[in-house]
C-alpha cells in the first residue's frame, strides 16, 4: 500500500486524463494492445518518477527560478 500510494503521489495528477483522452489514438496508430500500451504508460511514470526526489533538491537549493 505504502509503495503504491507513494507511486500515486509522486506522479502528476492532470497526466493520467491527458493520457487516457489519446489512449485510443495511441492504439490504433501503433497496432498495439490496450495492455501493451497501458504498461508502457506505467514503466514511463515509474521511470519518470525516480529523478523527482534529485529535481526536489535541486528546487530547494537553487528555488524555482
């Protein structure tokens, strides 16, 4: 639970709509599964997910401009 709450924090919250309104364009155009796809989705987040903590420091020490 930790892990996938965790997981869910750590990603942004408007990317999952975005995604989902192409999801079908992306089916179609790439002959690939919903699954296939959907996991290449996750595998992104997750991927994405793993510099935010390095991004965080670098915010806090320099700020956001």
């Amino acid at each position: 639970v930790a892990i996938g709450a965790t997981g869910g924090i750590m990603t942004n919250p408007g990317q999952t709509p975005g995604f989902s309104a192409f999801l079908n364009h992306f089916i179609a155009d790439l002959g690939l599964s919903r699954s296939v796809v959907s996991t290449l989705y996750t595998a992104a987040t997750l991927t994405a997910s793993l510099f935010l903590p390095w991004v965080g420091r670098l915010f806090d020490r320099h700020g956001s401009r």
